[in-house]
C-alpha cells in the first residue's frame, strides 16, 4: 500500500474518506488522522478537520458521503449476489478512487 501514496500525500487522505463513507475507516487511522490534522491545515494551507479538508480540496458537493456510501451499499449486494462473498473495502476504496478522482 505505501507505493500507492508515494509522493502523494493527499491520496491517502481521499482514500481516508472514501472508507469513511462507507463504515470501513479503522479505529487506529481515525485516531491517526485526527491526530495529524494540525500537520494537514500546514502541509495543505487549509482549516478544518481532515475532512474538511479533502471536501475542499475536492469541492466535493454536499452529500458526497452519502453518495458514495450508496454507490458501495449497491455495489455490496450486487457482489455477494454474484460472488458470495463480501467485496474488500479497500479494493473497493482504490477502484472508486481512481476512476472518478484520477491522481
């Protein structure tokens, strides 16, 4: 996983919040986000949570959790449907990720 945000650190942050949305961000990454949300407002030049920062940084309209919530809640049903098997969240997270936020 540390190749995938190699020289992108605002990646990490996105994925964070794709999880997130859809119930998956651990406990230990939560604690750790929040924690670093004073290096975050630096390093980006922003306010706020963490968060608040990749909704601005995204200008992502109001509801995109929700939206993004709903599109994996689907996408669930539909892969266990033909899998049988619960869909990695992470898998889901990069694929979602990279295809409407390309980096």
């Amino acid at each position: 996983m540390s190749d995938r945000y190699e020289g992108k650190p605002f990646l990490r942050l996105l994925d964070s919040y794709v999880l997130s949305a859809i119930g998956r961000l651990d406990e230990a990454n939560a604690k750790w986000l929040t924690e670093a949300e004073p290096h975050f407002r630096e390093s980006f030049e922003a306010q706020g949570s963490w968060k608040d920062i990749v909704v601005a940084r995204m200008q992502f309209p109001e509801g995109m959790e929700a939206s993004i919530r709903e599109i994996w809640q689907k996408g669930r049903v539909q892969f266990l449907a033909q899998d049988g098997t619960e869909p990695d969240p992470v898998t889901f997270t990069h694929q979602f990720v990279d295809t409407n936020f390309p980096h």
